[in-house]
C-alpha cells in the first residue's frame, strides 16, 4: 500500500457542496401528489405529470467531475425518466454533497434535513460510503491496515442499517436504488490487492442489506472502474467523467428494469 500513500493523500481531499434542485423534461409540470404514486413503474394511460427524485449521499450523486454539466448519474438517469410513458418530467432535488461520509448522512436524518426532499421523493437514488473508506486511508495514510477497514466496516453497516431505516420511516413506499461503491486505485496500480478486497467488502455489505427491502435495488458499478481502459475518470483521477457517469447511468437503469422500477412498454 505504501506505493500509492502520496498519490492517495493528493486523491483524498474533499471539497463542500450544496443541494440542488433541477427539471428535466417539460418545466411546466407539478410534482405529483406523493399518495398517488401507488405502483413502482408508470403507467402508459397515466395522466403526464411530474416525477420527483431525491438523490442523497456523496460526490458521485452530486455530480463531482461531469465536465458536460448534466447532473452525473443522477442527471442521465433523470433525463431518461423523463422519457417514459406517462411522465412529463422528472424534477431532482440533489441534497448529494462531496465529502459526505455514512455518518454524516445520518446526522442529516437526526435533524431532520431530508424529511421534506424524501416525502415527496417518487425514487430515491443514494451513494454512500466511498468517505468512509477515505477516512480510513487519510487517517492512517503511513501505516495502513487491512484490520482498520474491517473495524470501520462494522460501524459502517450499522450506520447504513439505520440510513435504510430513516428513509424507510419517512417515506415507506419509495423505490430506493442503493449504488456500491468502486475502488480508484486501481488507476494508479494493479498491485493493492488489499483495496480490492475492502471495497468488495464494503459492497456486499450494501447488497445483503438493501436486498433485505423489497422495494430496494443494490447497483454494482465496482467493475465499471477497473483501471482507466475505457476514459472513465475525471482530471482527479478519483471521480468519474462524463463517460463514467454515462455508464453508471445506463447500469442503474439496467438495475432498476431487473428490480421492477421501471416504466412499462
């Protein structure tokens, strides 16, 4: 692990944000009254109105390093929703900011930050944990341990547990599309079998609880950012570019088809 540190602490630094909100589609629109969404797809003959998602978490849900400006993945996957019969629109109210870590994001639910954008939320799109394991590696960053990633693991589950919960306590009917995190170092070396195994146990970990809701979808994107074959990173070599975020758009609605998210034909 020692081969990278330097290239880890320049990667590691995380800057603030703020939340956002955006229309894709027809402006005009009105979200929908939160009751009368009753079904996990729309309907072709349902009258067109507005859809509203709420993205939650970090700087992949923010958007971080989409140099064509369309809202990440979240943005992509909007614009896509916004296409489907019965839909006029689809308006995201991005409460995603850069640095976030599990614990963080809990504290927001504590306050009660995001009661009113997961209300009205039609789906709820969420990244979350990428921090945890940073603050791990700043922290530690001249003497890393596999032993440090696996203690922080086991709070992080119980954080992203109660995360789950939160949501589920606001709005208990919401789609949630839950999406695992990838391993950035495998950019600069092949050689840190180590990360490999952390991020795959960070990401099992998300899977066996958002497979626990039925109405919840887990999203892999880990093996979308394997290395830099396909010019998927942004300049900081750390968040995805437009490429990657097209990618993990088009992933997140294969997920969501095979979850029964998704509009009908």
């Amino acid at each position: 692990m020692k081969r990278i540190l330097f290239i880890v602490l320049l990667t590691a630094v995380m800057l603030t944000g703020c939340s956002s909100s955006f229309i894709f589609g027809k402006e005009e629109a009105t979200p929908r009254e939160p009751a009368a969404f009753t079904n996990y797809y729309v309907p072709p003959n349902f009258v067109p109105d507005a859809l509203v998602i709420t993205a939650v978490g970090d700087s992949l849900s923010q958007g971080v390093g989409d140099v064509e400006n369309r809202g990440g993945y979240v943005g992509r996957v909007a614009t896509e929703i916004s296409s489907w019969p019965g839909v006029r629109n689809a308006i995201v109210d991005n409460t995603a900011k850069r640095g976030r870590r599990s614990d963080q994001l809990l504290a927001m639910f504590q306050k009660e930050t995001l009661t009113g954008p997961l209300t009205e939320a039609d789906y709820v799109l969420m990244t979350i944990g990428g921090n945890d394991v940073m603050k791990i590696v700043k922290r530690d960053l001249f003497s890393l341990n596999l032993e440090a990633f696996m203690d922080e693991l086991v709070l992080y589950e119980n954080r992203y547990r109660t995360i789950f919960a939160s949501i589920r306590s606001i709005n208990p009917t919401v789609p949630i599309i839950a999406v695992g995190i990838y391993n950035p170092f495998s950019l600069v070396t092949d050689e840190v079998e180590e990360f490999e195994e952390i991020i795959q146990a960070y990401n099992d970990t998300m899977e066996e609880i958002v497979e626990e809701d039925p109405l919840a979808c887990f999203v892999p994107v880990s093996d979308l950012f394997e290395g830099n074959d396909n010019l998927v990173y942004h300049s900081d070599f750390f968040h995805p570019n437009s490429k990657g975020y097209d990618l993990m758009s088009e992933r997140v609605l294969e997920r969501m088809a095979e979850c029964g998210f998704s509009s009908q034909d």
